[in-house]
C-alpha cells in the first residue's frame, strides 16, 4: 500500500491541510448526517444556555464537554456507517455489529449529557 503523500508534510503546510480536511469532515455529515445535525443544534441551544443556569466554572465545563462529546462519538459513528456502507451494502452480522456498537456508543454519549447535567444542576 502507499501512503498519502501529504503523510510526510510538517509544519504550517501539514496544519493547513489538516484543518481543511476537518473542516471538509465537519461540513460532509452536517450535510448528510440527519443525526449530527440535530446534535448540532442541540448543541447551540444547550451550549449558551449553561451561563445562564447556575453552575460553577467547572460545572459549566463539564456540562458543554458532555455536549461536544456527543458530536465527538456521532462523527466516528458516521465514520463507521460510511466505511462499511462503502465496503458493501449487503445484509452481513459483522456489519450490523459494527453500526450497532456506534449507535450505543452515541447513546451512552447522550446518557452521559442527562447525567452530568443533572448532577451539576442538583448540586
């Protein structure tokens, strides 16, 4: 196999490149992830909205990393669903298996927001 050959570039020209294919990323499962943008705007209503509730410092950090964990967890689970999508569409155990354990990791992600919010707001 060969490598990229932007594998081997260092300095401001691997960090341009790399922003842009994150941003390239960031804008592919806006764009067709269904999931991911409804994480996202639940992400700009909830982010703001943790300075308006009462919480420490650390709290409020707590809470918006919850939150930006979400979409953390549902961009390598898109990422999952797009590679296995794109090595066959056919019905197979393995596949299923592979979406299925990405689907439960942005539910345990999703779980994780209820109870860290809760914990912070209660305390």
């Amino acid at each position: 196999m060969e490598e990229s050959p932007f594998k081997g570039r260092t300095g401001l020209v691997r960090l341009w490149n790399a922003m842009h294919y994150s941003l390239a990323g960031l804008k592919a499962a806006y764009r067709h992830e269904d999931a991911f943008r409804q994480e996202v705007h639940l992400a700009i209503l909830l982010i703001p909205l943790t300075f308006l509730l009462p919480a420490t410092n650390i709290g409020r950090a707590l809470m918006i990393g919850s939150v930006l964990l979400v979409l953390i967890v549902e961009l390598l689970n898109s990422a999952v669903e797009a590679t296995v999508d794109r090595i066959s569409l056919d019905h197979h155990r393995l596949a299923k298996r592979a979406k299925d354990i990405g689907s439960a990791a942005v539910l345990i992600s999703l779980i994780n927001v209820a109870i860290i919010w809760l914990l912070v707001l209660i305390d």
